[in-house]
C-alpha cells in the first residue's frame, strides 16, 4: 500500500465549519461558501533516476458576499470561526466598494439553491497500487525509450490529483463533487548536432478523470520505443513543406486548436471585455449568437458535462448552477457562449453553466469545460484518401494566437506529407498558420465516432488574479483544405 | 521608526518565530539520520479587478503552506500542506506530513542527484514599506482614470518566504509591494498599456501615466495602416523586448536544459552564431536587484548578485539549480533554472531620438502570446497587440492593427539590432498563477533594422 494521505474532505467537520459560519455570517443578501480540499501526488522517473517525489494537500475556503450592488470575495485558509469572521470582513469590505463603484450591480449574480452530488468514476483507487508498481512502470518506460546514445533525455511520470468540494449558499444550495483525476507521459528527447526532437506519448494530453484503471500499462509501455524511434526519424527528416496544403490534424493537435480558436473566443466574459487586459477580447460579437456562420456544415461542437472521465465532467459549476449539455456550434452555426449565470445576467445572452475556479483560493470566472467537436462520418483513411498533396499534423508542440482569437500559428510534433491520398515521408517541425473564422469554413472532414479521442489539458491559463484550469477536449480527426503550412529554418 | 511601523514589526518577527518553533518542534522529532529543510511561503493579498474604469471582480487572499524535504540515507522525498495559525493545529498537521514522508522514504531509492546547503546561513528581510490601503488605492485610480475604458488588476499585499532545516538554516523574507497592470481602450479597439508596482503606493505617476495615455488613444481613433506582411523596421519598447527575453528564459539559460541540448540556445552555446556584442544580460539579487526575491533557495543556498547569462552577445553561465549542480558538477547559483530577476545592459539611444532613429517603421508597445516556431533556429512567433503604430518620418502616423511577426531572436538581436535604449525600465511581474510573482526584469528598448511579419 502507498503512503497513505490525509483524508481529503471530513464531511462531518466541514459540515460543522459550514454550520459555525452560518450561524456568525454577517448581514448581507447572499452568501456562498465554496470549501476545497485537494491532494495530489507526483512522480516521475527521469533518465532513470527519480526525480524528488512530492506529495500534497490543501484545504480552503472561498467565500463570496452580495450586500446590495455590491459583491466581494475573500479566500483563506484559516477555516477556524475567526479565520472566516476575518475573511468575511474583507469580503464585506470589496463588497461595499464594489457597490459604489462596480461595473454591475450584484443583484444580477446567480443565486443557488441547487443541491447535487457527483462522484468521478473510480475503479482502482491511487492509493491501492502500490508505489514500488508505480516506480517500477516508470523504470520499465525510461528503459524503453533508452534506444539509441542520441536520445538524451527521457522522463516517464504519473500525476494524481484529487478534488473534493463543497459548495454551500444563504439560499440553501449544497453541491459535493468528488474529482480523482490520473495524468501520465513520457517524452524522449533526441538531438543531433543543432537539430533537438521531442515525441510526447503515453497518453501525456490525455488526462482523465479516474483511478489507475485509466492507465493501461501494456499500451504505456508499447510507446516507448515507438516515441524514441520517432524522435530519431525527425532528426533526419526533411522540414515540412512552406506551401499551402490541405491538412489533416489527428486528436493530439485538434485538442489546441478547439481550445485556442473556438473555446476561448465564445467565453463570454471575454467578449464582454473583461478580458481585455490580459488573456484578450474576442472577434466574436453578442450579435453573431444564433446567424454566424463559425465554420462549415460539418462543424458541430458541445459544451458536455456528461462524458463520463472526460476532464471537467461535473454536476454544477463552482457557482452552484447545475451543468447541462448545450450546442455551441451546431452544423457551422454559432449558437451560444461559454457564459455562466452572471456573465448571462449582464449580456442577456444564453449560456452554460462554466463558472469555475482553479481551487479555493481563486474566484470563478467563465471557463471551458468540455468542450468537445463531435464526430462526423468519415474514417481516416478517407479523410487522408481524398487530399491529392497535404499534410497530418500530429501533437501540439506549440500554439500562438492573437488577442481578439482570430490569427493563430501552431507547431506540431511530428508530420507526415500526403501524396494521392497516401500517406508518405516523415517530415519534422511542421506548423501552420491561419484565421479562426476561414479556417473553420475550410473543415470538409469530420472523423468518425470510432476516431473520437477524449483529450484535454491541465494547463489553461486565465484570469486576473491568474489561474490554470483543467479542460476537456473530444475531437475525431478533420481535414482541412488550403491551409498555409510551414516547416522549420533550414 | 514609528510606532505603527514597530507594532508591525513585532507581529512579523511573531509570525517569524511561530514558524521558526515550529521547525524547531519537528526537528526535534527528526531520527538519527534524517535532515529536513521546512519552508513556508504565505500570502496576504488583495486583487482588484477592473473593467470599463468599474470594479469588475475584487477580493482578498490569506494562505500559507508548509513545505518539507526530508532526507536520509540518500533518499529524499516531499510533502506540503496547510498553515492556519493554530499552533496546535500546524503542529498536528506538520507531523503528520512528515509520518507521510518517513513512510514513502523507505520505498524509495537512493538519489544521485540530492545536494543540499550543509552550511547554516541565515538572513532576515523584513519589509521596507507599510501595508497598502488597497481600497483607497483602487479609488485613486478609478478617479484618476475617469473618462477612461481602463481594464487592469491591482495587487498587493505581503509575500513571505521562510525556510528552517535542521543542519541550522534560518531565513526569513518578506516583501511587501503593488502591482497595477492595465490598459486603457480606444473605441475602434486599440489599446495602450501601462504598468506600475512597487513598495509605497503614490497615485501620482499612475496619473501622470493616464494622462500620457489620453493623448495615446486620440492616435487610435486614427484609421489603422494597413500593412502586408513583410519585413519592417520596428522599434521593440521594454515591455516588447521583455517578451522576446522571456522566451530566452524559458529553458534556454537552465543547465539542465543546455547539456540535454534543449536549450534554444544551442548554436550560440555550439559557437555558431553570436548575439550583437552589445547585448549582455544579467541575473540580479540582493542589493543589484529589486530584494523583492529572498536570496536564499528551497536547499538553502544564497544565490549570488551577479550573473552574467550573456555576455556581450556570447553564452554566459548557465543557472544551476541543486540537482543540476549535483549531476554535472557546477556551483550551485540559482533556485532554478528560470532567471527570476533579469536585467539587460542598456545602450545609448535616447528615448528622445528613438522616432527619428526608427525613421519610417514599426513602434511596437507590446508582443503577446510568443512561442517557438522553431527553437533549433531560435525561432519565435507573436502577436503585436497593445500601442503599437506606423511611424513615418519619424513621427507616429496611425495604429496598426495586430499583426503575427516569426523571427529569430538570433536576428533580432544579432544582425539586424541597431541600438538598445539607454533608459532601462524596471518592470515587475504581475503574474499571478500559483501566488504573486516576485520577478521582474529591467530592461531598455530595442531599435530593429528588420523584424520578419507573416500575417
């Protein structure tokens, strides 16, 4: 048995917090109370040595008061009755400024009064396997991908985190979500003179919620060498091609170019112009909603709470509004925003329940959840079949866009040219460059549901103050056409 | 020192001994054998959101995390968790992280690359400035901005770093300070930026800056220049130039990093190409720097004043972190492989002359969004975004919509740099993820004779 851990969430005793700071909260029209407890656990085998093992916990509050138009926030991690007597005197005191100078008033902040219960699907918890097995899998992996003295470096790793919360209101709302989630890679780096080649794998973008049934260790394994091998390859291989192509990007890519150039521009806070300072506008407008063409017929994307063990499946947003499946984009058409209930109060827009915070110590802003492209027709072999000359791209390595979501530039880890509906030559450093709006017209391919893969990331980054948020993507395969492609400096 | 100023600093060296014991009590517990470093860092902040010159979001934080190392027989491992307050309670909550870490170290192998301070230093940094009226500050700037579209976020507060081992190390940090980052808009879209942070808050240069920006924004109500993609002259403001370093500081100074040749800087370290000798860049602390940083790191090293990363366009020394040091044999210099506190040497062209200097180009305000398009070649791509116009002749002529620029930074400050600024301009992080930033980077502007644009 590993190391055991503090258990993340007494319900008796937060309970007991909830009920001490109900009974003192102070005057005032609303009140929230979101109590976060996370664990996690990290390991990671490098060059086959252990990197330091580091282990974790954190319990805090978030508390959130509406006092006539105004509304404030305080976070802390002193949950004794006068630790949230304190936190709820700043509260107070944000409150009242904001009611003199706010740029809404709080009133139109969404009460809750829902009370839900979600639980991520476990089969075989962190703690039941063994941590002599987890090091042991690491090893195995750093060896496998030890193929040849121009690997220089490799790393296996297995992160774990757990996220209970609770979320409680004046209104009566009690919302408890437990989140396990298991994210794992490898990487082997290879170099030769000036030219460095990664290949990620081992399921790195694809994190899910669950226990260590989600890492299947055979598959984790048979990577290796294939990565390392890879790797090699692009070292020789010729650089992609600058022309305008026709383009295919497996899952691994269209994970960053959902997030980057559908998810981001339809958060509604965004387009309302909090944003502007820091994480950027959007060239998406109130008025689009319901007439723009975002994309082509074949473009349909969710907003889906419900995949079981994809990243951000969840019963309610971190303001307690219950979570519901909802078109964004549906045949081409732009239907709705990433708003939650606030940023649907100020705009008179629809919206989703996507209000959600990095943890206790951050309020909740419009985020991404899932936000999946769902799947079409085609297999891939017709989707590479009917390109004449192009190119598949294949895991991110690197992603650009600019404030407003619309010029982007991505990097791809590894491309293959097609030739006559073929897949040929190995070609390295591939990117492509583009327009949100006209590169999603171009979309004449969708892959099929066998094709669909659940990805997501850890790391999107929001928000002032600043916080990374953990996010869904689902994408088959797609093709595009005429896209302007590029490799790297001969 | 007032009387204010000595009641807080009892409460801080109260706040320091609480930890202090509380180190001391674990310590005590520690066997035969076993070394722990414990660390804490704490937070007590205010954020302040605004949008349209409105409180858009605002709110306070209060948190502080223990972190401990243990270490024996070769073996390390860690573990963090909460701080209340509660002496009783942290006591409690330490020792249980520290049963964890006795349960997982027997499970472990031993470290080849484990190196730790055995030398007990000690420091105290107590904070230089009173604590910031968040509230009144906030209202100054709402007022000074009235008229305004101004969107930003104020933050202030006390960050507080503190380590404690058992071979002896005690040092205690704490830096008090504001940042407001912000940026004012135009109707038609553009915006310009602006950026103040520092220890004792004085609404005047954010007002003098606010008013510098009203005449900025009547320059964006201009139709925009339209440009093809191509390449341009371009003028790189501080805040620009600090974008374009920071991905130089992303992996390419860290030793690790250079010997596993992912450095982007591989053919400068390889010896085939040079940046302009008139570019040399530095690593700062102590009294070179802000001493918002601790010079102590997690092992309990001092990090050094001086370092000198590039040095007159040719590779300096690499930041080495502990494990770094350990596995290659270096001196240990750095927390990390991250430069936390940069500084470039200025050059001699006046920020009077820069216009006529640039002639007929690009004055960039800011790049966003940067990443590699090819960091074998040094290659990076961006966005123009806030303040930036056409100048022609030498004089400001329109806005210019955001454009993407790819190029290599082995270009941009090797061939085609003509001058560097000869004012530098202090800039602190606002960044905020994981807990306010402490870094900052000092750094002139840029004059460039040509910056490739792509879209």
């Amino acid at each position: 048995m590993s190391a055991s851990f503090t258990p993340a969430l007494d319900r008796a005793h937060l309970a007991a917090v909830v009920t001490d700071f109900a009974a003192s909260a102070p005057a005032c029209d609303y009140w929230s109370l979101r109590l976060v407890a996370h664990q996690w656990d990290r390991i990671e085998v490098r060059e086959d040595v252990l990197e330091p093992p580091a282990l974790g916990h954190s319990l805090g509050a978030m508390l959130t008061l509406v006092m006539r138009a105004g509304i404030g926030y305080a976070a802390t991690d002193d949950l004794s009755p006068p630790g949230l007597r304190a936190a709820a005197r700043r509260a107070r005191d944000w409150a009242l400024q904001h009611d003199q100078s706010g740029l809404f008033d709080a009133r139109l902040h969404p009460r809750s009064a829902h009370r839900a219960e979600y639980a991520s699907p476990v089969a075989q918890p962190w703690g039941q396997v063994r941590l002599s097995e987890k090091l042991a899998l690491l090893h195995q992996a750093n060896q496998a991908l030890a193929i040849d003295a121009r690997i220089l470096d490799r790393a296996a790793w297995l992160d774990w985190d757990c996220v209970d919360q609770l979320f409680v209101s004046s209104d009566g709302a009690e919302v408890f979500q437990h989140l396990e989630y298991l994210d794992r890679g490898l990487l082997a780096v290879a170099n030769a003179g000036s030219q460095t080649q990664r290949r990620h794998g081992g399921g790195f973008d694809q994190p899910r919620q669950g226990g260590m049934e989600t890492l299947d260790s055979a598959d984790f394994l048979a990577q290796a060498p294939r990565l390392a091998e890879e790797a090699l390859a692009l070292l020789d291989a010729p650089e992609c091609p600058n022309e305008t192509l026709d383009l295919i990007l497996m899952p691994s890519q269209m994970t960053l170019q959902i997030h980057e150039s559908i998810g981001h521009p339809l958060e509604l806070d965004r387009i309302l112009g909090d944003e502007r300072n820091y994480a950027g506008t959007s060239f998406v407008t109130p008025e689009m909603f319901g007439t723009y063409r975002y994309g082509s017929d074949l473009l349909n994307v969710t907003f889906d709470p419900d995949l079981p063990g994809e990243l951000a499946t969840a019963a309610a947003d971190d303001d307690g509004t219950p979570s519901e499946r909802a078109y964004l984009i549906r045949d081409g058409v732009l239907q709705r925003p990433l708003g939650g209930g606030l940023s649907q109060a100020r705009s008179g827009l629809p919206g989703v329940a996507c209000a959600r915070a990095s943890g206790w110590d951050r309020p909740p802003i419009d985020r991404m959840g899932n936000i999946n492209l769902e799947p079409g027709t085609a297999t891939l072999a017709e989707l590479i079949g009917g390109v004449a000359r192009g190119v598949l791209m294949e895991t991110n390595s690197s992603w650009s866009i600019d404030d407003s979501r619309d010029k982007f530039q991505f990097g791809c880890e590894l491309g293959r040219l097609i030739v006559d509906g073929e897949l040929a030559d190995l070609v390295r450093n591939p990117g492509y460059r583009g327009r949100s709006a006209s590169f999603w017209r171009s979309l004449d391919g969708v892959g099929a549901p066998a094709t669909l893969e659940v990805r997501g990331l850890h790391n999107c980054g929001k928000g002032e103050p600043n916080q990374t948020i953990a996010v869904g993507h689902a994408s088959p395969p797609c093709r595009f056409r005429q896209v302007e492609v590029f490799g790297g400096t001969p | 020192m007032s009387r204010k100023r000595a009641t807080d600093l009892s409460q801080e060296e109260h706040a320091r001994d609480l930890f202090y014991r509380l180190a001391e009590r674990l310590q005590a517990g520690t066997r035969t054998g076993e070394t722990l470093f414990c660390e804490l860092r704490a937070e007590h902040s205010d954020f302040a959101r605004i949008n349209r010159n409105r409180i858009r979001q605002a709110g306070a934080l209060r948190h502080a995390r223990l972190h401990l190392r243990l270490i024996e027989d070769q073996r390390q491992a860690e573990a963090s968790g909460n701080l209340s307050g509660d002496p009783v309670q942290d006591f409690a909550e330490a020792r249980t992280l520290l049963r964890q870490l006795r349960q997982r170290l027997r499970h472990l192998p031993a470290d080849p690359y484990l190196q730790f301070s055995t030398e007990p230093t000690r420091s105290n940094q107590w904070p230089e400035a009173d604590p910031c009226d968040a509230e009144t500050a906030v209202a100054d700037i709402l007022g000074a901005a009235e008229g305004l579209d101004l969107v930003g976020i104020w933050a202030s507060g006390e960050v507080t770093l503190g380590l404690a081992s058992s071979i002896g190390h005690r040092h205690w940090h704490v830096s008090r300070s504001f940042c407001f980052d912000w940026s004012c808009h135009g109707p038609q879209g553009g915006a310009v930026k602006g950026s103040h942070g520092g220890l004792h808050w004085d609404p005047a240069p954010v007002r003098a800056r606010l008013e510098a920006m009203r005449a900025q924004l009547a320059i964006l109500s201009r139709p925009p220049q339209p440009l093809a993609p191509g390449r341009y002259r371009a003028w790189l403001a501080p805040m620009a130039v600090a974008e374009l370093i920071q991905m130089l500081a992303w992996d390419g100074f860290d030793l690790k990093a250079q010997r596993t040749r992912q450095s982007p800087l591989l053919r400068l370290l390889d010896g085939q190409t040079r940046f302009d000798p008139r570019l040399s860049l530095h690593e700062l602390h102590g009294i070179s720097g802000t001493a918002l940083l601790p010079r102590f790191t997690s092992e309990g090293y001092l990090r050094p004043e001086r370092l000198t990363l590039i040095d007159a366009g040719s590779p300096g020394v690499p930041l080495v972190d502990a494990r770094a040091g350990k596995e290659y044999g270096l001196p240990v210099n750095a927390a990390s492989g991250s430069p936390e506190s940069l500084a470039m040497t200025p050059g001699d062209l006046p920020s009077a002359d820069v216009l006529s200097a640039l002639g007929d180009g690009l004055l960039i305000g800011n790049l966003w969004y940067c990443n590699w398009s090819d960091p074998n070649a040094c290659r990076v791509t961006g966005m123009t975004r806030f303040g930036t116009y056409w100048v022609a002749d030498g004089a400001i002529v329109a806005p210019v919509a955001p454009m993407r620029f790819d190029d290599s930074l082995y270009a941009l400050f090797g061939e085609h740099l003509q001058a560097l600024g000869a004012e530098s301009e202090l800039l602190l992080s606002a960044e905020t993820y994981g807990g306010r930033s402490l870094s900052s980077m000092r750094l002139p502007g840029a004059l460039v004779g040509a910056m490739a644009f792509v879209l």
